[in-house]
C-alpha cells in the first residue's frame, strides 16, 4: 500500500462528509463527486512531465510549459460518469474513454459490457482510471488489465472518492505501479450478517450510481 495517498485536504473532508450523508439529493451528489475528483486529480496529476513551450505575450515572449503526454480519462461505467464531468472541468483538453464494468452480485467479479477505452493505443499517455468506490478493487483491477494489455499503457494512476482496504490491498497487489488516490479509507467490506449484501464499503456511502442517478430509494 505504500502508493496509496488519502487526501487530507479540510475541503476534501468537508466534501466526503456530505457526499456520504444520506440526505444528500442525488443533484447535488452528482456536485460534491464533480468538485472532489477535481480536487483529487490536482494532487494526483502533480507529478506529470512537462516540456518547455514558449508562447509570445501582448508585451514580449514568455518562457512556461506544456504536457509532454496526453492526459487520457477512463471512467467505469456508469458510477464514473460523475467523476468525468469533474476531470474535463479540471482539463478540458484531455480525452475520455470509456469502459463499462458491472459487479456479479453472487461472484463480486467483474463483467464487461462495453469498452471504448482499450482499442487504440495509450502508449506514452498519462490514463486515470475513474471509479467512485474501490470496494473488492475487481473492476479496477479489470480496468488496469484491458488498458495494460490491449492498449499499452505503462502510466496509469486510479482516482476513487471512497475506498476499503481490502480494495487497496487487492489492486496494490495486481499492480504494485498503480497510484491510488482517494478521498477517504473507510474500515472495511460489508460481510454475511450485515443489513447490506456482502462486498459493500463500510461506513461507505451507499450505491454511488444509484445515489447519482436516482435510481434507488435508500
């Protein structure tokens, strides 16, 4: 776990303690996701190799710089749908692809259901996987395979809000180069016995999908 970064951002903590309120109406969680992974991706994105680029000023040229990679965005379906709109906000310039992901609630593995994410080539690009909630880690771990192995990409940082440990130690442990970067580790799994199904995060926040887009009651 030593590439796991939890924010300590005040706003950040602010932000998580009304996104997890279960009060909050589904408008403004789908705002407090957009305003937390702008915030998450200023730290996580801190590191990015620049180039010098040159640029002519109304009164003189000025010296500054410019991306040396293309930054690429991979939401997972649909619950990273939120977090894209926060991460083009942040970079408007960067590209968006898209990866479909759904958990089997009797497995908890991973299905693909679409991927528009892994067809070309993202070698030499800066790819941030964007996934509200890191529970069991299978579906960014999913994700990390199909960008690694079908399209080549060698810098891939994963950007989430809420995380378990045993999510953190799952997608650390596939891929130890991976950054995580959350706003919150939460304490654990939900297992037999608890009132929600197995597998989910604990204190957590709920369905992140269905809590954006309103398609539950809880």
């Amino acid at each position: 776990m030593r590439r796991l970064v939890v924010s300590e951002h005040p706003l950040v903590r602010v932000l998580v303690t009304r996104l997890r309120d279960r009060a909050t109406a589904p408008a403004d969680f789908r705002g407090l996701v957009g305003r937390l992974t702008m915030l998450l991706l200023h730290e996580a994105l801190a590191d990015v190799v620049t180039v010098p680029h040159g640029v002519a000023t109304p009164l003189a040229k000025s010296e500054g710089a410019d991306l040396a990679a293309p930054i690429v965005f991979v939401p997972i379906l649909r619950a990273g749908l939120g977090m894209a709109d926060g991460a083009l906000a942040l970079w408007p310039d960067a590209e968006v692809r898209h990866l479909g992901l759904y958990r089997d609630e009797a497995t908890l593995a991973p299905v693909v259901y679409y991927d528009r994410a892994s067809g070309a080539s993202l070698a030499g690009a800066t790819v941030v996987v964007l996934d509200p909630m890191l529970a069991t880690a299978g579906s960014a771990i999913a994700a990390v395979d199909r960008l690694t192995s079908l399209s080549g990409a060698t810098d891939i940082r994963f950007v989430g809000l809420i995380g378990a440990p045993e999510g953190v130690a799952a997608l650390s442990a596939a891929h130890p180069g991976v950054p995580i970067h959350l706003a919150a580790l939460d304490d654990r799994l939900t297992s037999q016995g608890d009132p929600w199904p197995p597998g989910y995060i604990l204190p957590g926040l709920g369905d992140a999908g269905d809590r954006q887009f309103a398609t539950s009651a809880d």
